[in-house]
C-alpha cells in the first residue's frame, strides 16, 4: 500500500502532465483554429460552427476535471503532510 508521500508526488505529476495537455490543446486550437477545424469537420461531418462551442465544452469539462481529480487532492495532501 503506498503511503501518502508516494500518493502526493503521484498527484503532482498528473497535474503537471494534464496541465501541460491543456495548453497545449488550448495553444493548439486558438493557433490552428481553422486547420483543426475543417479536419474535425471532414472527419465527423459537425459544422464549423458547432465545433467551436464544442472545443470549448471539451476544454472546460478536462479543465474541471483536472482540478477537481489533481489538482485539488494534490493541495489537500500537501497540507496534511
């Protein structure tokens, strides 16, 4: 079972890394906006229109997510320890 110094660090690290995702699909959707998009379009058959509400859906629910299942476990540990 591991303790909680390995839990903590394990947290840090998955926050590290899903932060990193989300600015990078951030960066990536703000830069190549219509690349991305016509893509997602050829490939799904969603409007151009849609898909710019559903990005952004996309990056407040992994935003969420992260903070709630990394980032806020993560705080709470370090105060413990």
């Amino acid at each position: 079972m591991p303790n909680i110094a390995i839990v903590t660090s394990f947290l840090g690290w998955c926050s590290i890394i899903n932060i990193g995702i989300l600015l990078i699909s951030t960066l990536s959707i703000i830069i190549m906006k219509e690349r991305i998009t016509a893509l997602h379009n050829k490939l799904f058959g969603v409007k151009q229109t849609n898909l710019l509400s559903t990005y952004f859906q996309y990056l407040a629910c992994y935003k969420l997510a992260t903070i709630i299942l990394n980032i806020v476990p993560y705080i709470a540990l370090k105060i413990i320890v």
